[in-house]
C-alpha cells in the first residue's frame, strides 16, 4: 500500500472491484463557483477522490446543464439560478448540507458554500467506505455554529503541548513562508466539519500582531479559504504595553489600540474568526492587574471585533497557582465559579466563554465542570484536548470520544432540569445565540500530523462531535478505521477492540478513582510522578497521606466544590454513598481501607488490581497490533507496532511507580502478594 501519512482519513484508497459504490455519475458541476472558493475546493476534491477510490477521470465544470448522471455541488441560491427552485431544503441551516443521491445523480447542496463542501466530503467519504445509498436524501446540520481548533503554536516554531513535530504556521518568529501544509491541514479539518482555527498558542507572544506578522496572517487565511477554515488569533492581553505603557481594559487609549490593530487584521483577513485569550492565568496578564472584571477584559475585544463579525473566545482557565496547601478548604477547581459565575449576563454577545471539560486540566477523568451548568446568559463552548498532554503524548495510544462522550454525554440538571453538557454548549439548554467546540490538537509538521497514525482517530472524532455529539464513540471509530485501514474485518474488530480499551487501561495504570493522572505536573506532564502533586501551590491535590487519600471536596467539611454544582448532582458528590467510584477521591477524602461500592475492594487494593489489570492490558494491545501484520500497509504497521511496545512497557514502569508509592505510603499489603513485604 505505501501510504504518505499526511493524507490522514483523507486516502480515497483504492476501491475493491465490484464494488456497488463503483456506479457514481460521470460529471462534476460546480456551480457558479470562482477558483478559492469552497464550492471550487468541493468539485476539485470529488474529482480527485473519484479518481483515486474508482480510478475514474471525471470531468468538472463550473456550470452549464446538468446532465442526468452529474454531481451537482453548490448553494441553495446557485442551484436556484441554475435550474429552477430546488424542494426539502426549508431545514437546512448554515454550513449544512443537502446530500441526495438518485439513479446516478447526486445533489450536494449547502446554505452557504461551505455547507456545500461538507457534503461532498461525506459523499466521498460514503464512496471510500462503499456506503452509498441510492435513492436517499438527507439533510445534516451542524449543531453548533464554532467548531474549532486551538493550536498552541508558538512563534519560535516550537508546539506546546504537541508531539507531532515543529509549528505548520510560524517559524523563527515569523509566519512561514510556505503555505501549502496549513492548506492541507485545513482540508482534513474541513472533511470533519471543523470551521476555525486559532493559529496560535494560548500563552500568546505579542509580536504577532507585527506588521509582518499580521501581513503573514493574510497569507495564512488566503490558504485555508478554499476550505473554509476561518483564520482565528490568540491575543497577549499585555500587548499595548509596549507602546502605550499601559493595557488597562478601560482605558480608552487602550481600547482604541485594540480597535486600530483589529482593523488593520482584518484588512488582510476579512473573514478572521475571531480572537481567543487567556488572562489572569498561570502567569499571564489580564484585567484584574488594573481590577477590572474579567468581564471588561474580554468585551473591549468584543467591541473590536464585533464591526468586522468576529467573536471572542475568553477561557475559564482562571485560577491562582500559588494556593495554600496547608489550608484544607482552598481549592483550584473552585476558581472557575469563584470568577465567572458573577459575571454571567455581563459579557457582550460575541463573547463565549470557553471552558475546559472539567474543573482542573484535562485529566483522565473529571466530572464535567460546574460551570457549564452556572451561566445562563452567557454563550459558553467546550474545550477538549486532542494532544493528550496528561494521556501518554501519543507514544501511549488513548482513544479521546468515550471520555468527551461522558463529559458531553453528562446531565448536570440546572434547575432541576435535563441539561446534558452537549445542548449546554450547543446553545439549546439556555436558549444561546452561541456555542461551540475549542479542540486542541497539537498538530505539527510530522506526516503522521499528531505523531502516531492511530491518534488521528482523536481529531477525526472530534470533528465528527463537534458536528453531531450524538454520535456513537464505535460507529465514528468505524467510519475512521475504514477511511484510514480499510474494510478488512479483522482490521475493524481489533482496532475497535485497542481503542475502546485503551482509556480503561491508561486510567488502571495512571490514576484511579478520580485520584487524576499522577503524572509529573511540574515539567513534562509525562510518566509517573505522585510526589509532584502535593505539597504545591498548583492545585492538582491527592492529598495523599499515610493513612487516608483524596480531596474533600464536600460542603460541610471540605471545599465546598460538592456544592458549585446544581442541587441534585450536589447532593450525589456531596454525599460519599452516592458519589461514583471513579470520582471517590475527586470528592472524598477516605482511609485506603474504605471499601468501593462496586467491587467491595478496598481503595488501596483497587490501586494494586486496577495497576495491574491496565498494564496488562497494555500488553495485550502488542499482541493484537501485531495481528495486523500484512493486513495493513508495512509502514504504519511498523510505526504503531513501535509505539505500541513502547506503550506495554511504560505501562509496567507505571503500574510498579504507581503502585510502590501506595504501598511505602500506606505499608498495605497487596492480597495478591504483588507489592509489599510478602
Ligand atoms: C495546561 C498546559 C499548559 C497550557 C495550559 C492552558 O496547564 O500544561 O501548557 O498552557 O494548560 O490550557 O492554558
């Protein structure tokens, strides 16, 4: 096969003969379309796709009559012109797609262009996957107007965070010059219903917002146009610093400064997104050194952008890293409330607030943050981390959609009333003109784009959900496996078997019980470090003593985090009967003698089996990859294999780390005789 791995899910492998998907029309027609347009973009890339999956040369043309067995892609309004008033459209809303196949013909219809570019991603995808239905037609709507990417990008061409290689955007403090790997980027995006990009990282450097810079960033949007990728910025709050020495929110100096700027980017990129800051966070400037409300902060860049159509993305990633240890009552997860929930109602529309799945930082479980369930007039969005910084940074393989899934999947019951965090961040639950999906993919310039081949089913995931959340993790992992693999069925059954049991097993070997990752949070973020958490002022708490273990995190007695939540999911972390046991030490703070309720295990003895049963399984991951052998093409074979073993035996580094530590803590023996003075 000899596979170029920057093609990502995007192959259009070969098709097998015979196959039914074989019967596609003959033609391509683009209608009214200029050559950068997304419409041009979706008949370029049927053209290409037809041809690599059926080795069909099929002519496109940008207008004209359509014939009867022609792919018809376009606006609703071009179609209209073009041939008459279309029907079934009434439903279709912006960057939707109308798909509708009929003996040999296929419509691909969308509001707006880049409605119509989905749909033919989807049509190619049904073609590539031989899962054509003839005779149908549907109507797909996103359910969410910002699905995003965050790429934490940095000028240097460093990547935080990201385990795929140097930045695609920036090199030696400057936007590249070369353009074409941000246009490839943007059309594996596209193929998934991504919209936006920030392209750059969180922790901004000012100097973006150069003249060269900000010339650079016309280049860079000129180059995901075409796929309508939206162009987005992160922003140093402390920019106008240098030339104004000031960068109060509520200086009309200042605000004037973000104005100009703003007007002169949006010369150069018309369309740009919008801006995305972190302020007041880990170190980085923000209104509340001029005791301003967060609220100010972000609105004066909202009154920037609003003219021009852009929206602001302020982080809920707020909170002080240098709270007090000895005192049992401070609590980091608390900050996000603390800050935010007085100031709902009181940010500009075009402001969303962004907020990470759960109250700390991207552990491998958390329960959903308190605080999508706190803002009732404010339009919020959901933040996921691609690039698994806490899971293994992609030499460990974790399949991302049943953990999002879980999060998104989560009824946080405000007001006593279904309120899953998924129609929270669509917009639906309280009624928001806005809402969306901030997902950070680490992508850099390693063909593999993440730095495995089998992380890619992350970003394909993400895509797939900030479209429809109601998706199954297995189908959409289907869906990727045979865009990516193949239809082989041992192919199918043992990736599905690898990734569905891949977060269970990283969680067994890493941290249980809502512990966190117990990974080295000082530097690397990366192998086992249970030491590094305590005794700090970053907040990422075991509390783990000689005799007892875990936050209390309830109202009478600990931190009082039990109670941010609404009433009934309140009432269940408050009370240690009710609470999940993969949450009991997010919210407990319990003997490692304290039994679970599901296995009657005691705490300390579930660290032991659950270490062991991870990194066993871990190992059984080898066996399974190597299955494989012949039945996928050598090189990812081989690329996979490596990590994969590389997995099995970190895996027993973890689970001896891990499980040493409880034990010389505890001086519990294992009743398996495993750890311990046996
Ligand atoms: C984590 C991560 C940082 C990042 C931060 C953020 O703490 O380790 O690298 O800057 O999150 O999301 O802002």
């Amino acid at each position: 096969l000899g596979e170029d791995g920057s093609q990502g899910w995007l192959r259009y492998a070969p098709a097998a003969k015979g196959c039914k998907s074989q019967q596609v029309p003959s033609a391509i027609v683009a209608l009214n379309s200029t050559k950068i347009s997304p419409v041009y973009t979706a008949g370029k890339e049927l053209q290409r796709g037809l041809r690599s999956i059926l080795g069909k040369a099929v002519d496109l043309t940008t207008g004209g009559r359509s014939n009867s067995s022609a792919i018809v892609v376009g606006t609703v309004d071009a179609y209209n012109t073009a041939y008459g008033s279309v029907s079934g459209v009434e439903d279709l809303e912006d960057d939707g797609y109308l798909l509708s196949t009929h003996d040999g013909s296929v419509v691909i219809l969308g509001r707006n262009q880049r409605g119509a570019l989905y749909g033919a991603f989807e049509y190619l995808s049904q073609v590539a996957r031989n899962n054509v239905t003839s005779g149908s037609s549907y109507i797909s709507n996103p359910q969410v107007p910002i699905r995003w990417t965050n790429e934490w990008d940095n000028m240097d061409g460093s990547v935080e965070r990201g385990y795929g290689g140097a930045s695609n955007f920036f090199r030696g403090g400057y936007v590249v010059d070369n353009t074409t790997r941000a246009a490839e980027y943007a059309r594996l995006l596209a193929s998934v219903g991504i919209n936006g990009v920030i392209i750059n990282n969180v922790n901004a450097n000012a100097t973006l917002l150069s003249d060269r810079n900000v010339e650079g960033l016309g280049r860079l949007a000129d180059a995901m146009r075409p796929y309508g990728v939206q162009l987005g910025i992160s922003l140093n709050f402390a920019s106008p610093n240098a030339t104004l020495g000031t960068f109060d929110p509520l200086d009309p100096k200042v605000d004037a400064w973000w104005a100009n700027i703003t007007n002169q980017i949006y010369k150069k990129v018309p369309d740009m997104a919008g801006y995305l800051v972190k302020a007041n966070s880990e170190g980085q400037p923000g209104p509340l050194t001029y005791n301003r409300t967060l609220a100010d902060g972000a609105n004066m860049f909202a009154r920037a952008v609003e003219p021009h159509g852009g929206v602001v993305m302020f982080r809920a990633f707020v909170y002080d890293n240098h709270i007090s240890y000895a005192n049992w009552t401070s609590d980091r997860a608390n900050a996000q409330l603390e800050f935010f929930q007085p100031l709902d109602g009181k940010f500009d529309e075009n402001v969303i607030v962004q907020i990470k799945y759960g109250p700390i930082d991207f552990q491998v479980r958390e329960p959903a943050s308190p605080l999508f369930a706190a803002l009732h007039n404010t339009s919020t969005a959901i933040e996921l981390q691609v690039t698994p910084e806490y899971l293994g940074q992609n030499c460990h393989f974790v399949y991302l959609a049943p953990l999002w899934k879980e999060i998104l999947d989560f009824d946080l019951r405000a007001d006593n009333k279904s309120s899953m965090v998924k129609d929270i961040v669509s917009g639906q639950r309280f009624k928001r003109p806005l809402g969306g999906y901030a997902g950070v993919p680490g992508a850099g310039t390693n063909t593999t784009w993440l730095g495995s081949h089998m992380a890619m089913s992350n970003l394909y995931a993400y895509g797939r959900l900030a479209w429809d959340a109601s998706l199954g993790s297995e189908d959409i992992l289907e869906d990727w496996t045979r865009l990516t693999f193949g239809s082989d069925q041992i192919v199918l059954d043992t990736i599905n078997d690898i990734s569905m049991k891949s977060w269970p097993a990283y969680e067994n070997y890493s941290g249980n019980l809502g512990v966190q990752t117990l990974t080295d949070i000082l530097y690397t973020h990366f192998g086992p470090n249970p030491a590094s958490q305590d005794n700090n002022g970053w907040g990422q708490w075991l509390r783990a003593g000689n005799v007892t273990i875990g936050m209390d995190r309830t109202i009478e007695n600990g931190t009082g985090n039990a109670g941010n939540y609404p009433p009934e999911i309140a009432e269940m972390y408050n009370d240690i009967d009710k609470t999940p046991d993969n949450l009991l030490l997010w919210f407990h703070h319990v003997p490692y003698t304290q039994r679970l309720k599901s296995s009657n295990e005691t705490v300390i003895q579930h660290f032991y089996n659950a270490h062991y049963a991870g990194a066993a399984s871990a190992q059984t991951f080898v066996q399974q990859w190597e299955s494989l052998k012949g039945k996928i093409d050598h090189e990812r074979f081989e690329h996979q294999l490596f990590r994969q073993t590389y997995q099995a035996g970190h895996s027993l580094v973890w689970r001896d780390s891990i499980t040493q530590y409880f034990y010389n803590l505890s001086m519990i023996d294992d009743e398996s005789d495993r750890v311990g003075n046996h």
